[in-house]
C-alpha cells in the first residue's frame, strides 16, 4: 500500500522535519510537574523546620508590607517573621 503525501499520522514521513519549539524533555504533564515541584518544596520546607501560615490582609499593609521589606532588603516573608518575633519577644517581656 502506497503512503500519501498528505498523510500526517505515519511518523517515517515527516521524521525529518523539525518542529518548532523546544522539545519535550520531561515525560510527565506540565500540572504533574507542577503538583511534584510543590510536594519537594514542602519537603525541603519540612526538613528546615519551616510551617506555612496564609493570611489575608488589606490591600494597604499589602502595599506597606512590601515598601517596608523593600527597604530593609528583605523578603516580604522575612520580614512579616521578624515582625512577628519582635512583637512576641515583646510580650513575653510584658508577661
């Protein structure tokens, strides 16, 4: 049976045509990369002692938040711990 030049399916006869883009180099989809990069993260966060707090805030200590990490040459993480550990040093003096 004849292979017609209009067939795209049949891999031998577009083998050497070059697509275009980057080829893939990681068999899992781009949302299973995503989900196992997060599971490492939490890992590595783990195994430096580190917790995840969420918090929501007003758009207005968002923008101070991160002004003042500015600043200081922080991150805004760092900063928002080293907010956090002065006002808890703080109190514990209180009490």
């Amino acid at each position: 049976m004849a292979k017609e030049t209009t067939d795209n399916v049949t891999i031998d006869l577009f083998q050497h045509q070059r697509r275009p883009g980057r080829p893939r180099t990681n068999p899992l989809s781009r949302s299973e990369q995503m989900k196992q990069n997060k599971r490492r993260q939490l890992q590595r966060d783990k195994e430096r002692g580190l917790r995840r707090i969420e918090l929501k805030v007003e758009d207005s200590v968002y923008d101070a938040l991160n002004k003042r990490a500015e600043k200081a040459g922080l991150s805004r993480s760092q900063l928002i711990e080293k907010l956090l550990q002065d006002a808890l040093s703080h109190t514990e003096k209180d009490v």
